[in-house]
C-alpha cells in the first residue's frame, strides 16, 4: 500500500474520529445514527494510522507530499 494521506489530512480524521467516539460514549447520540458513527470513528482511526485510503486510492486521489510517496 502506497501512502496517500497527508498529515493535515490524518489530523482531521483523529480529531473527528475522537469527536464520534465521545458523541456516542457520551450517549449524546444513540440508536443507529450513534453506530453509524462509531464505526465511521473505528475506520477514520485505522485510515489514518496506516496513512492509507482506499476510497482515494479507487478514485485515484491523494493528499500526500511528493516525499512520502
């Protein structure tokens, strides 16, 4: 797997995939929605620990410097 996510690009997706996680621990959203978006939490975590997205990787798009390519 070649990186296609830039740093900026990792940090949003941490800080939303905390936002997510705390929103559905907290009970402030619940039922499907509150799943809906914990699992959203659980993929924008592993997306940006392996600095890897398949979804830019189908549509041919990256985020990633030149150097770390």
């Amino acid at each position: 797997m070649k990186k296609n996510m830039g740093g900026a690009d990792r940090i949003i997706r941490m800080i939303l995939a905390a936002v997510f996680a705390i929103l559905y621990f907290t009970n402030v959203v619940t039922g499907t929605l509150g799943i809906v978006l914990l699992v959203l939490a659980v993929v924008f975590l592993l997306t940006s620990l392996v600095s890897f997205c398949p979804l830019y990787a189908i549509s041919k798009l990256s985020t990633a410097s030149k150097k770390s390519n």
